[in-house]
C-alpha cells in the first residue's frame, strides 16, 4: 500500500516495525533484512532523527548476530547524529548501547568510560529509570574487573533507587548484582539477604 503511494516515510516505519517483529522472536536475520530496507530509505531523507534510530536499530541486531565491530560502527554513527541535532536523550540511549558493544568485546575498561559518560547525561535529563539500568551495567562491569566494593556501591544505589520508584526488574537485576559482589568480597551473609531478594 505504500508503495502504490510512493510513501517513503509509511514504507521507512513499516519496515522497521516488521523489524522489530523479527527482532523480539529472535529472527535476527530477517530483522536485520528489514532494517536495511528501512536504513536505504531514511538514507535519502532529510529526517536526522529516524536516520539515527534506523542506525541503531542496524547496531543492535548486528550485535546480536555477533557483528561487534559493524555494530559499534553503527551506533557511532547515529551518536554523531544525535549529537549533531544536540538530543541528549538519543546520546544517552546510543551511548548505552556503544558500552553493550565494547562490553560483549571484552573491553570492560572502555566500555565502563562509556557508561559513566551515559550515566552523567541520564542523570542530567533526570531520565531515573535508565539512570538505575545503567547502573546496574557499571556495577556489574566493576565486577568484572574484579572491583567488587565499587560493585556493591553502584548496585547499591541502583538498589535504592529501584525500590524508591518501584522498577521492578531494575530491582531484581541490582540484587542479582549486589549477590554476586558479596559473594567475591566473601560477605556470605549479605550475599544470601540479596539472593533471597532475587529470588
């Protein structure tokens, strides 16, 4: 039907809501397939906004198709966009997502740069809810590089903060986080109250 119109913005949304379909069943290919379609399109628009989520959109199924590299070119790409248009919101998200690309590559310190660099912009748009994901992301990260009190106090405050504002799986995620700190800094004790929170 778009196409018969020549609706290149209605053909733009629908193919990167089938997309999305594609993506949330786990079809990463064909999702990446409708993405491109989607991309092609925006490419040749004047829209910077839905250009820079398209860019996302390809980041995030390539780095789930195991693509780091092409994937943190994508969402650099969109972050520059972002930035250029000076959507805080949009670099915050698009910095999350460059920090879930270094992360999957092992390189925890960069990407540990990268979410506090996210975490200062969610906290200046007073976004709480990424607020608490993102630390729970640096906390765990902070785990990984053996840095367990740091752990504990990132995880704390994402605790703290989840409880107050009712983020259920912000909550359950900090528990999780605060368990395994714990458990490394062996504090059996304060371990099992947050796996039992957990659970």
């Amino acid at each position: 039907l778009y196409e018969k119109r020549q609706d290149s913005v209605g053909l733009a949304d629908s193919f990167n809501s089938l997309g999305s379909i594609y993506y949330f069943q786990g079809d990463f290919d064909k999702a990446k397939a409708y993405y491109e379609k989607g991309l092609r399109i925006r490419e040749k628009r004047a829209d910077r906004r839905a250009l820079a989520n398209s860019l996302n959109n390809m980041g995030a199924v390539n780095l789930k198709l195991g693509n780091y590299t092409t994937a943190l070119q994508y969402h650099r790409s969109s972050l520059s966009i972002w930035e250029g248009i000076g959507s805080i919101s949009g670099q915050a998200l698009t910095l999350e997502y460059i920090g879930n690309c270094l992360s999957s590559e092992g390189k925890f310190e960069e990407a540990l740069v990268i979410f506090l660099r996210s975490d200062s912009v969610a906290e200046k748009i007073k976004d709480e809810r990424t607020g608490a994901h993102l630390k729970i992301e640096i906390g765990q990260l902070m785990w990984g590089l053996q840095r367990y009190h740091e752990s504990v106090r990132w995880c704390e405050e994402a605790y703290q903060r989840s409880t107050q504002l009712g983020f259920k799986q912000e909550l359950q995620r900090s528990c999780h986080c605060l368990f395994k700190a714990y458990l490394a800094l062996n504090n059996s004790e304060k371990a099992l109250v947050n796996y039992q929170r957990f659970i």
